[in-house]
C-alpha cells in the first residue's frame, strides 16, 4: 500500500513562462524543487529495494520536506506514508504515527479521499503490529469510511479485517474477509493484494490443519510475490510454505523452506526474518534428532 510521487507540478513551468512573471526566477525554481523531490522520491525507492532503510528515510524525509515546501498534498501525502512504512520497518512505530502527521495533522491542505483512506490503513497496520485491535479495527474503519464505494483500496481494507480475525482466532472471518478482498484485488489487477489475501487464505487453512490447502494458496501467493519482487512476502510465503509441509510430516521439505527463507532474508539484510528462519531450521534438526 506504497503510494508513489507523481510529478503534476512539472505544469508550474509552462504555466510560469505563459504568465510573464515578475520574477522569472519563481518557476525555475518551482520546477528545479519539484524535479528534486521527485528525484529524492526515485533514490528512497531504490534504497528500500536494497535493504538500506535509513538512507531511504532520509531520501523520503527530504522528498517530504520538498514537497512541503511547494504545498504539493499529492507529494505531501506519497512521501509521507513511504517514510512511515519505512519506519515501521525499521520497528520505530513512534516516528511511523510522526510521518503520517504531515498527512492526517494538516488543516491548511486537503488531501484526497483515497490518500486519506490510505493513511488511516497504515495507522491501523502500525496498532496491528504493536497488538493494538482494538484502535486497529478504528482505523479500518476510518479507513472504509474515507474511501467509499468502488475504493482502490478495497483489497488492502478487506486484508487487514482478515488479519485482525487471525489474530483473534476468528478462522471463519478471517477467510471471508480475505475472500473478499481476493475478489476485489482481482477486480482491481492488485498484484501486491492479490497475493497478500492468498497468503491469508494459506495461513488460515494452516491454522485450520489443512496442509494441503495451505500450500495451494501459498504456492500462488509465492509466484506472485516473485513477480511483484518483494523479498520480504516472499521470505514469508517461504516460511509458512515450510510450516504447511512440517504439518504434513515432510520434515526434510520443511527445512528445505525455511532454508530457502533464510538466504532470501540474509539478501534482503532482514536480520529478523534471517533469526526465525534459523530457528525453525533448529527445531526441524533437534525434532530429527530426537526421532534417530
């Protein structure tokens, strides 16, 4: 749910000459930001695809305070929640909820429904993290409520409620919430969504002891997130793909998995997602150990 800059105000400089300025510096300048915030925008990006978060940070810190600087809400509202996502990467939840303040604290700007919705979701994920349902389920809402009918985000709306249920062992709810939002995903040629309600969906029938069913739906979330290229989903899927074949007695597929997580993880400098793939490769090898 990363939104991206989009370099509208590029029109400043065409709109600046046709005016004849005063100051013929005013949409040089303008335009010269612009381009930069952009650029800045461009290197977060590719930090994060390399795993140097705080240099993507302070690349969509920068994008921000640009954007900022020309009253650009669309820029204002993408950088804002790209440096959040970043920080709670990063586990810094505090300076997260910060980030989106320049989004939902502002009175002067307004902002878009979508962006709005969009920002109320992250808040929701950043309590789904640190275990706070109860002002999770608050935020999606909000979230629900900012969006309205035929929302972009339906997908993204619909995957959280599914993993609010999970988290409360609401199995049933949980599958229903990520049914739909496989629906709307599909609807919608959400890749990223489509592949997080799979995952969902494969989480649930692992919960549920159904190894079989969890490994059709992971196995499709996996291709997808090779697609889309997000190393951490597809560490996850990795995982749980481990988990699905561990519930199915084939210890040896299993560690196969949780190995295959582990150099995902260690390439992508996840070094959580690097100590829970060892440690369940530790638990295959002492479960074996044990059965000699």
């Amino acid at each position: 749910m990363t939104g991206r800059l989009l370099p509208a105000l590029l029109l400043l400089l065409a709109a600046g000459c046709a005016q004849n300025s005063q100051n013929p510096q005013t949409p040089v300048t303008s335009a010269a930001r612009q381009a930069a915030a952009i650029e800045a925008n461009r290197k977060g990006e590719a930090y994060v695809r390399h795993g140097e978060l705080e240099n993507a940070a302070r690349s969509y810190a920068e994008a921000l305070r640009l954007s900022q600087s020309l009253e650009d809400a669309e820029g204002i509202a993408a950088n804002a929640i790209n440096l959040s996502i970043v920080r709670q990467r990063q586990g810094r939840f505090s300076d997260a909820r910060a980030a989106l303040g320049a989004l939902t604290e502002s009175r002067n700007l307004r902002f878009s429904p979508v962006r709005q919705a969009e920002a109320a979701l992250r808040q929701a994920l950043l309590d789904l993290d640190e275990r706070k349902f109860g002002t999770a389920e608050e935020w999606v809402t909000k979230a629900a409520g900012h969006c309205g009918e035929r929302c972009p985000l339906a997908g993204a709306i619909h995957n959280v409620r599914a993993q609010l249920s999970l988290q409360a062992g609401r199995l049933d709810a949980a599958a229903t919430s990520a049914r739909a939002a496989l629906a709307a995903s599909r609807s919608a040629s959400d890749r990223a969504e489509t592949a997080n309600a799979m995952r969902i969906l494969g989480v649930t029938a692992l919960r549920s002891g159904d190894a079989a069913a969890a490994r059709s739906q992971l196995e499709q979330a996996l291709a997808l997130d090779r697609e889309i290229g997000a190393p951490r989903k597809i560490a996850f899927d990795l995982v749980a793909l481990g988990r699905a074949a561990a519930l199915g007695g084939d210890r040896d597929g299993a560690r196969a998995y949780y190995a295959r997580a582990m150099a995902v993880s260690e390439a992508d400098r996840d070094n959580a997602g690097v100590a829970e793939a060892r440690a369940l490769m530790d638990s295959v090898d002492k479960a074996a150990a044990i059965g000699k």
